[in-house]
C-alpha cells in the first residue's frame, strides 16, 4: 500500500475535512479526493462518509486509522530528528489555555530542556479546548492540555488535576459586603444577592467562571452583567487586586494574593467548585519516547498541584 495514500488517508481523518488537510499537506483539495478515492478502490471499501460540513470516518476508516497513524507518526519522528545523532534536541510540541500552560506545566517541563534534560526543545501555543484539541488531532501538537475530555478513540486523554475556583475581591468590597449583614463568616451559606451590587471581572461575556460557581454554589445565576471583560485570567486578578469589582479564579493563580491580602475569598463553601484538566495525546504517539517522557513527567508533576 503507497505510503503517501495512507499520510493523506490519516490527514483527513485528524482533520475531519479535506479542505484542512489538502491546507496541511500542502496539496489541491480534488488531489486529496483523488487520493482517498484510489484508497478507497484499493480496500474495496468507504473510508469516509461525505457530509454537508466536512467528513467522517466509516468502521472501517476509524480501523485503519487507528492501526496507521502511530506508525506514520513514528516515520516523521524518524525523518525529523535523524538517525544516528543522538545528541540533537527533540522539540516538543505542547497546547493548552494559557494561564495554566504558563503557571504550570511550562515550569514542569522546562526541566527536561537543556543539557540536564536529555535535550529537549519545547514550543507551546495557546487556546481554548476546541482548538487545542483540533489543532492536536491535526497533528500540531504533541501534547495538549485541556478541560474537555475528548470523544472518540483518536485521541487519548488522562485526567491531570483538578483545579478549585475561589470567589475573590479586594477587601474593600469585603468590608462593604459585610455592612450589609449578608455576608457571614466561616463555611455558613452565604445568599448569592449579597453579591449583586459588586461588579463583576471576567474573561468572557458570557461569564463562563462567575456563572459555574454561581449554579454549583447559590444553586442560580448572576444578577450582575461583567464590568470589566478581558481575555486571560491573569489581567482579571490584576483588576481584582486593584479594586475593580468581584471575580471567580483558580486557587493556584490566586493563591499568593490571598496570602498577601490582596484579594479576599468572599465565600468558602464546604464542597468549592473544582474544575478537571486532562493531558491529551493522539492515540499510539505515547509509543514515542520523548512524547512519553514529558507525559509522564507532567502527570507526575500534577500530583503536587491538586
């Protein structure tokens, strides 16, 4: 079997498209139908079924994939780090949503680069779950950290940690809470309108974080839009610590400003909203050392950040 027919066969199957993958390879999109075409009257088989919005693999597709792709991915390994230079740096290929890639897995991995770290080269991209998981399938990424789990048997995912959101403000907005008599101390309940004259400091319109905790905590949703809307969750403690109103962070990112005083939990419920992480890789590519490695070393290293 032509060995390009199967590269272009696993492209778009990562893709999901034949117009990504004749955009990832390089190649006309009616190629890349020909080329699946002729595989396909050499199995005698359809390997795709073609939909409005791209393609999905058939039983068969999905079997094929599964068999071949570990072992075209350890072909490009092959032809992109050589034979017999031992010595050469393995680059390492990681996505994940950036306040977590950056605060956590980055210092983990750094690590392993350097001479100390049995040579290795590290690229990381940001996004968010969809894309790094999309850009993982395609090929992209070596590893990805996600807060989806994904579906399906092409990629695979092992649960990395959990991560727990805190209500915060600056303690000013504490004090003017606490005035009103709503806010009471310790791990009693406290009633979400006690925070609905506080602005609100999120990553998104839509307020993703203050609208989980909201419905897990209050058992509602808040009454108050987002004041201040800015894209990184690190620019949202910033405005906490300034004053700007209340916000919902992981513990981990918060952590040193509530041991300084510069923000305040407003609330500690008994059982505090957890949000998972998952390490993702494409299923087989754990069969490549250094894609091992730094699989394992990362998951190790997440014992300590729970």
């Amino acid at each position: 079997m032509d060995l390009a027919l199967l590269r272009t066969f696993v492209t778009v199957h990562r893709a999901g498209s034949f117009t990504r993958a004749a955009a990832l390879l390089g190649l006309s999109q009616p190629a890349v139908t020909s080329q699946i075409r002729t595989l396909e009257r050499q199995l005698g088989r359809p390997l795709f079924l073609r939909q409005a919005r791209g393609v999905t693999p058939t039983t068969i597709g999905d079997e094929l994939a599964h068999k071949a792709a570990p072992h075209l991915d350890a072909l490009v390994e092959i032809t992109e780090t050589g034979l017999d230079d031992e010595s050469s740096l393995r680059t390492l290929h990681l996505a994940g949503p950036p306040e977590f890639t950056a605060e956590r897995a980055l210092p983990a991995l750094t690590e392993l680069t350097g001479e100390d770290g049995q040579g290795y080269a590290l690229r990381a991209s940001f996004g968010n779950a969809e894309e790094t998981l999309e850009g993982l399938a395609a090929g992209h990424h070596d590893l990805a950290i996600s807060t989806a789990r994904p579906r399906g048997a092409l990629l695979t995912a092992s649960t990395l940690c959990d991560e727990e959101h805190v209500l915060v403000a600056a303690p000013k907005w504490a004090g003017q809470i606490g005035s009103g008599g709503t806010l009471k101390t310790g791990r009693s309940v406290t009633r979400a309108p006690a925070f609905e004259n506080v602005p609100v400091i999120e990553v998104h319109e839509s307020l993703p974080f203050v609208s989980r905790y909201w419905a897990s905590v209050f058992d509602s949703r808040p009454a108050a839009p987002g004041t201040v809307v800015v894209p990184d969750l690190r620019a949202v403690l910033a405005c906490a610590v300034a004053g700007a109103g209340l916000a919902v962070l992981p513990r981990y990112l918060c952590a040193a400003a509530l041991e300084r005083g510069d923000v305040v939990a407003l609330h500690e419920p008994t059982v505090p909203p957890l949000r998972t992480y998952f390490l993702v890789v494409r299923t087989g590519t754990l069969a490549m050392p250094h894609i091992a490695r730094a699989h394992e070393w990362l998951l190790r290293a997440a014992a300590d950040w729970c």
